[in-house]
C-alpha cells in the first residue's frame, strides 16, 4: 500500500522526490537573492533636461530628458512639466524622450522629473531638473501682392506671396464675398459687376497654424491708372535696332557688288578671234560672261560684333574684330569662361580637395556625418553644372568640419580635466556619483558625433566637480565666467578675455584668511598684537587692490611674527603655556 498522495514513477517504480527538489531550488534562489539585495541597492536618481531649446509654434519640440542610471531600469517613473505651470503634463514609465506643441511665443522653463524605487528603505526617490525652451513665432509670413482696382469683366490676378519660418508646405484658401474662389496661391477672377468686393486670404501650414490676410478690390469701368508706355519705347528701340541692321547690311552688300564689278575686263572678238579656240555665239558669251565674274559672297556684320578700330579697312571702311569664340574644356568638353578657365573642372577640384580633407578628419576619429551630406550634395549639383550651388554646399561642409573638429577637440579636453578632477575628488573621499554620471552621459553622445550634447554634459560634470572641490585648495585655476583653465598669474581669461582673479591673488587670499584666524586667538593684550594687527590691514589693503606681491610681503611678515608668538590654530601660546602650568588635576 502507498499512501494517499504519493505516486510511482513508472520508470523505477520508487516515489518521485520532485517536489522536494523544487522546494530546495527555490530556497535556494531566495538565499541568493537576499545575499546580493544590498548589491542592488539603486543609488539616488539623476534627472537631465537636457540642453536649451529653441523652436517655432505649432512645430512639435522635442524634449530629451534622462535618468542616471536608467540603464539598469530602477527608474519607473518620467515626467514633463513642458509650460514650467507646476503640473506635469506628460509621463512615461520607459522613456524620457516627449513631444509638445507650444501655440504661444514666450520663453517657458520645462521641468523633467525622474522617480526611483528604493528597495532597501521601500520609498519612493524623485530628482528633477530643468531646461529653458524660448518659443518664436511659427506662423507664415508674407501679404498680398494684388492691386486693389480691377477692370469689370476682365480677369484680375489676385497672388500672394508667403513663406513658413519653419520650412513646412502652405496651403491657400481665398474667399470673396464669403464664397470660396481658389486654393492657389495665384488665380485669375473675373468681377462681372462694379462695385466693392471683400477679398479674403487664409494661409495655413503643415503645422496647422494660420493666418489671414484682407483687401478690398473696386471693380471699375477703365482703371484710373497712369498710362505706361514703356512698352512702346521697348518696341520703338527694337525697331531702330533692327533698321540700324538693315541698312549696314544693305551697305556692305552694295560694296561688295562694286569691288566685284570690273575685276576682268570683258574680251574683245579680235582677241576672241585669233585663238584657236571655237567661236561661240553672242548670247552664249553673254551668259558666260555673267559666270565668268563671280563675286564673294557679302559679309554680313552684325552690330553687337563691330567694333572701332585705330585704322581703317581696306575701302576705307571701319575696321571689324570678330568676337573671341570660346573655347570648351580640353579635359570635360564643359564651354570655358572668358579668363579661359573651366567651371566644372574647378568645381571637381574643390570637391576632390574637401573629400580629401575629410577622409582625413573621418581617420583620426572625427564624426562629420553632416559634413558628409553637404559633400554629397554638392557632388549631386556638380552632374547637373550648378556651379553656384555647389560653391555653397562646399563652403557648408567645411564649416561643419571646423565645427566638428573644434568641438570634438574641446569635449576630449573637458574629458581629461573632468577624469583628474574625479581623481582628486576620490583622494578626499567625495562623493563623484553624479558627475561620473553626467561624464558617462558626455561620452555616449561624443561616440555618435552629438558634439554639443558631449560638451554640455562634460561642461555640467565640471561645473560639479568644480563646486565640490572649491573648499580645497587646488593647484588648479578657472575662470570664473566661462569655467575655462587658466594660468596660475592669468588675470584676463585667455578664453573669453574677462577680467579674472589670478590663482596667486586667490592664494594671498586664502593665506590672508587663514592668518586672521590665527590671529582671532591672540590675546589683545600680547605684545605683538599692534604689530600683527597692523601687517594683516596693510596685507588686506594690498590684496584688495590686487598687488600680490606687496600682500604676500606682509603676509610674510604677519606670518612670522604669529609663529614667534606662538599662535596655532586660533589660540594664543602664552595663555596655553599657563593653562598646562595652572590646570592641576582635581580630585
């Protein structure tokens, strides 16, 4: 007999130990768990808004918020106040990535928030941060080009002429009266009756943003503009031109027939006569006569092709210099200019000379995607001889490459200067976990050639790291308005050439602060008071007008005589001396 609940297996016939085993495991995996929980403790959250933003109303603004570390997705919780009006607008619980739609020109303060669940303590952490947006007009610009007098029953073209700061497509809708007329940007209407007509114009992007525009158009029997004859003056100069060409080509035709007249004196029947050539009739000597003088054909110069000469031609006519024909290209077959050099060939040049500069740039390790799609473009303009373009693009792409190559230069060295500053942090046992973070963030967006997200994220680790280690005495120097390093004797900011304080300046400074403190525990009675007293006024007096080398003389000084009075740490060494002396242990 078995007892209830208990099977064989059919392989062995013997109980099964399944569930006992299963139990085991899972003890097993709770054991482990508990062993590494405080391993998984997460560390307080970093919330990152990200840059300032810049963009149109109506457009869709794209808002890049992180949280550190979200790679090992203890983060459960992201929010976006986009409007800075205290409530949070959007959340997610994957990304902090958002889009929002701002209708209103201003400058809004976005808040990001990040929300983070603490295993050990089971609380809930938040950290948030904030990043300013400045929102500028999106609408389209431009006005109705249409004159406002119309002639009755004829057609009137009513056009405008509109853009989208932007860059999105435009639709039209124009109404008069009331009634829908056209969706072009330029039509043609007939009024059939005179009057007044109310004309209006709705212009709306791609964003749906919109506006319209009005103007009243009289219908009139005769427009009661100034007549303009500039088209017959044009017609009257075409005229004269081509009369100026007739006549110059009657000329030398007329020429030519008199030059051609009398060159070969016509054979007399004596001569004809004592040949032993054939006599041949009146007639036919007529008629060969007439082939026997042919004459050139006249040439035919055109006016834009004469020009005066010095001398004079033969007949006394005025001298004519044919127009230079040019030449094509030897290498392209492309029409050469003036000078005699070829566009194309330049153009190829320039493109070769900037692709190899790039190819360059791309082998040291630069990112120049952008570079690289302004380069193909002027290659795609070069094929359809867009000369003018292609100068274009080409100048675009090595801006971006100097951009690129700069800035890049500028993140490696943030770089550097962060890793040392995070050394000397960690010798004083500070806390560089958010300014790791934001490092570790500045690294990532460096790789994918995001060079101004790289330098923001290095520039706000150093700014932290900065503020951290400002109570140490650093062998360091920044600037303070652009946080750049500077020399220790910099008193101008080689970087933003601001007036700075010099690292000698700032080390008087922190000696002189020191020496007060010693100072403040110096009897006013001792002896060296006055003396003392009097080196620290004129040491301050020295720094405050940023003599360093007179402060640190006086410095010096007050510096010996607080040693030769004995004085440490604020308290007065004779006082010490009798205190050791006088303080006998009470029973």
């Amino acid at each position: 007999m078995q007892p209830e609940g208990r099977t064989n297996d059919p392989k062995d016939g013997m109980p099964s130990g399944q569930p006992h085993v299963v139990r085991t495991f899972t003890l097993v995996l709770v054991v482990v768990a508990l062993a590494l929980a405080p391993a998984l403790v997460a560390a307080t959250p970093l919330a990152d808004a990200g840059p300032e933003i810049e963009d149109y109303t109506g457009r869709p603004v794209v808002f890049e918020g992180f949280g550190t570390p979200d790679e090992s997705q203890r983060i459960i919780l992201f929010e976006w106040d986009f409007d800075g009006d205290g409530e949070y607008d959007w959340n997610s619980t994957k990304t902090g990535r958002a889009t929002y739609k701002f209708w209103d020109v201003g400058r809004y303060n976005a808040t990001f928030r990040v929300t983070q669940y603490n295993v050990d303590d089971q609380e809930l952490v938040t950290d948030n941060d904030t990043t300013s947006v400045n929102i500028i007009s999106g609408k389209p610009v431009g006005r109705i080009t249409s004159t406002s007098t119309a002639l009755v029953n004829s057609d009137h073209r009513l056009e405008a002429d509109y853009y989208d700061p932007d860059g999105g497509q435009l639709e039209y809708e124009w109404r008069i009266d009331g009634d829908l007329a056209s969706n072009e940007a330029s039509f043609k209407y007939k009024f059939k009756e005179l009057g007044t007509y109310n004309v209006t114009l709705f212009v709306t992007d791609d964003e749906d943003e919109w506006v319209t525009r009005q103007i009243d158009v009289r219908a009139v029997e005769e427009l009661d503009e100034e007549f303009d004859n500039s088209i017959y003056v044009y017609a009257i100069v075409i005229v004269l031109a081509i009369l100026v060409v007739a006549v110059l080509a009657y000329w030398s035709i007329l020429k030519g027939h008199k030059e051609g007249k009398g060159k070969k004196d016509p054979m007399t029947y004596a001569e004809m006569a004592g040949g032993s050539s054939e006599i041949v009739t009146e007639a036919s000597l007529a008629d060969r006569e007439a082939e026997a003088a042919p004459r050139s054909k006249p040439k035919v110069v055109r006016p834009e092709r004469v020009a005066a000469g010095p001398g004079k031609a033969k007949g006394g006519g005025p001298r004519v210099a044919a127009a230079p024909d040019r030449m094509p290209c030897p290498e392209c077959g492309t029409i050469m200019s003036e000078d005699g050099s070829c566009a194309f060939c330049g153009s190829n040049e320039a493109i070769d000379s900037v692709e190899k500069q790039l190819q360059e740039h791309l082998a040291e390790g630069y990112i120049l995607a952008k570079a690289e799609e302004e380069l193909e473009r002027a290659k795609t303009e070069l094929h359809v001889k867009n000369f003018d373009e292609v100068d274009e693009y080409l100048a675009n792409a090595k801006e971006l490459m100097e951009v690129a190559v700069r800035e890049h230069e500028k993140c490696l060295s943030l770089m550097a200067l962060n890793d040392e500053l995070i050394i000397m942090a960690k010798d004083l046992d500070l806390d560089v976990t958010k300014a790791s973070n934001l490092l570790k963030l500045s690294k990532s967006f460096l790789k994918s050639g995001k060079y101004e997200k790289a330098v923001f994220y290095a520039e706000r680790s150093r700014d932290y790291l900065l503020d951290t280690l400002e109570p140490f005495d650093l062998d360091l120097y920044f600037c303070e308005h652009c946080k750049g390093e500077v020399g220790e004797a910099d008193d101008e900011c080689p970087h933003c050439e601001e007036a700075i304080e010099s690292g000698i300046l700032k080390r008087a400074k922190r000696e002189l602060a020191e020496l007060k403190r010693r100072f403040g525990g110096l009897s006013k009675g001792h002896e060296k008071h006055q003396p003392i007293a009097a080196q620290l006024e004129k040491a301050t007096e020295h720094v405050d007008s940023r003599s360093t080398s007179a402060a640190n003389e006086h410095i010096g000084k007050a510096h010996g005589m607080l040693d030769e009075a004995g004085v440490g740490d604020g308290t007065d060494g004779e006082d010490k001396e009798d205190d050791e002396v006088e303080g006998e242990p009470t029973s």
